[in-house]
C-alpha cells in the first residue's frame, strides 16, 4: 500500500481519519504542530504521541519534502527554488526581499493551461495540478530552511507574506488550493498565516470568487492587462469565457475585509496597452471598485513578440491613474536575470540535462 503525504490532509480531515482508525480525533492538533510548527520529519519525534498512535502513522503516512533541484540567487537578492517532483515533473516558487520583510511566490501547478501570450510558463502549456502536499510544501520547506529571527514567533518567521503568483492558476486547482490554505491559513498548528499576509493572483476564473472570498478573506490580485474585449482577448484566452463586464461585476461583489482592496495588475506591453487613452480607459473600467493597480512593465524574453514600453509611456500612464486618485504604482520585477521575474517561471520545460549546465549562486480555461 502506498502511504498517503500527511500534508495532503487538513486538521479536521485528519481528525476524522484518526476517528475512523480508533485514535482520538483531538490528536490531530498534536500531529499538526509537529508537523509544522516543530518541523518533524519522522513520525518517532512525535514523543507525546503513544508508541501505537506513532506506529499507525508511520503504517500509513508519510512526511515527505520536496526534492531541490536547483538554487538561483539573483543580483537583487531574490532566490528561485527548482523543485522536483517525485513523478519527474518540476515547479518553481521564488523568495522576494522587500524594504522590509521577504515574500514567498508559490505555484500551484505544473504549467499553465491558461494560454496568454505574454506569459513564458503558458509556452511549456499545462502538465497538471499540484497535490495539496506539494503547494503546503513550498510554504513548509522554506521557513525549515531558512534562520528565524529572535523574539515572537509570530514576527519571527524569515518571510511573513505568501502570494500565489507562480506557475499555474490557482484557481483552476482550487480543490487542492483551497485545501492547503486552510493548512497555511490554520492560526492554531498549522502554517500561522493570516488572511492579511496571502494574496492569491487570478486571469479571472470568476466562478471561484465568491467561495474563496467567503471561505478564506484573503486578498485577491487579478491580472487584467487591458481595457476592452478585443485586445484581452487577443492576449488573455480565458477573456472570452469571463469578459471585462463580467470580470468587474464579480471584483466589485468579492467580500472584502474592512478597508482592503482588489490588486489589479496590468502589464504595460509597448503598442499593446500602454497609450494614454488606454490609461483613461482603465481609470473608468476600474471606477466601481475598490482597487489598487500594479503597473508592471512587461519582462521581455528570447522570441516574444512584446516588447517594453519606454520609461516616459510608463510615467505617463502612472501619472493619469494618480490625477485620477487612483492608488497605483509601477512594480519593479525581481530576480529577472534568473528568469524569476512576472510571467518568466517555466520550470516544466527544464529537463535533468539542463539542469546540469546551470550554476547555482506569472492559455484555455481549465478548473478542477
């Protein structure tokens, strides 16, 4: 029999696991924060744990971690984790250092189905969702490695924000997301991230919105990139599933916590998006709702057929949304020279020969 990754099972199912096994359900508390907030890797650690609870685990259960593959330091001090997976397949996630406090870039699959056109991981396609496991994981294995800073364990974690804005779109694995959320997001034994500090980052699969919102309070980013039906859908696919006026509607009805507000990011492609009337039109687009905007200009790469817009479109687009009162900044891409910048992972075309020659120093609509 194969043994079943523990952390593909959150605190409740792993109580009603221990239930239907004989043991008492409150023991899932324990496992957890051995798990992780102790960090064990063998269910023997597990000392407050009897000898025949221990054993049933160990029967049926492993703790596994990802396997690194690869370590990418970029000049700017952003680190790209290559991971792989125990069917061959890999993913990436990336540590961003901020002015103060570092964030923790996660994937949620192995690829992309969601085909936009600007986007490097979108070119490898889509190969599959990942387990619960294997998203908890990322999380898990980077605070095991990385030093904690004295004093609250709370304020002590060696990156306090997780957004998910890596490979894959989370919502279109929202089973397996949602699930480990509830274990990133579990403020008792599991991860201790509060809803304030995970952001997850969506094309627009609007039909989760409303579940996640209700179910987690988490902030929520969506890619937008452009202003009418026509071009987004010429470089976003999944816009003639969830056009504009459909993506609007359900932003403006997502439940928000107290005074936060939808990110929307726009990728600023030169001839693409980046004209002033462009800029006066998201101004009216984004009229209803509670936003901020992200203004990223966009991370060329070998054979695309984007390019950048030079510094003095960006500042003007800037300064239209600011006399508009708008909150809105332009987002400065980290790690681009490992190809760890927005839109650049693409781990799933990077075969074990490649990796050997590297040193180490953001498509269809396709839901769960």
């Amino acid at each position: 029999m194969k043994k079943k990754d523990i952390k593909d099972f959150s605190q409740s199912k792993l109580a009603e696991w221990l239930k239907e096994n004989g043991e008492k359900p409150y023991r899932a508390g324990q496992i957890f924060k051995w798990v992780y907030l102790r960090q064990a890797d063998t269910f023997d650690a597990m000392t407050d744990l009897s000898k025949n609870t221990r054993e049933l685990l160990e029967t049926n259960f492993n703790i596994g971690r990802l396997e690194k593959s690869n370590i990418e330091t970029s000049r700017d001090g952003t680190k790209k984790y290559l991971f792989m997976l125990e069917d061959g397949e890999y993913t990436e996630c990336v540590l961003i250092p901020g002015k103060e406090r570092y964030t923790l870039c996660i994937s949620s699959q192995v690829g992309c189905a969601q085909g936009c056109r600007f986007c490097l991981t979108a070119r490898g396609g889509f190969k599959r969702n990942l387990t619960t496991a294997e998203i908890v994981a990322q999380v898990r294995d980077i605070l095991h490695d990385l030093p904690r800073k004295e004093g609250d364990p709370e304020t002590a974690k060696p990156f306090q924000n997780i957004v998910f804005m890596g490979m894959g779109e989370p919502l279109a694995n929202f089973s397996h997301v949602s699930e480990a959320l509830e274990i990133i997001m579990n403020t008792d034994y599991g991860l201790k991230f509060s809803s304030r500090k995970v952001t997850l980052s969506t094309c627009g699969l609007i039909n989760r919105f409303q579940e996640l919102g209700t179910q987690f309070g988490l902030n929520l980013a969506v890619s937008l990139n452009a202003t009418d039906n026509e071009t987004r859908s010429r470089i976003m696919p999944v816009n003639k599933t969830y056009p504009l006026e459909s993506l609007i509607d359900a932003c403006v009805h997502y439940p928000l916590n107290g005074r936060s507000k939808i990110t929307f990011e726009y990728i600023l492609m030169k001839g693409v998006n980046d004209s002033e009337k462009d800029a006066h039109e998201l101004a009216r687009l984004l009229s209803r709702v509670r936003s901020k905007i992200n203004l990223i200009p966009f991370n060329e790469f070998e054979d695309c057929e984007f390019k950048r817009p030079d510094d003095a479109a960006i500042e003007r687009f800037l300064t239209i949304l600011l006399d508009k009162g708008y909150t809105a900044i332009v987002r400065k891409s980290m790690g681009p020279d490992i190809s760890a910048a927005c839109g650049q992972l693409r781990a799933n075309q990077i075969r074990p020969g490649e990796m050997d020659k590297k040193e180490t120093s953001d498509t269809t609509v396709k839901p769960d």
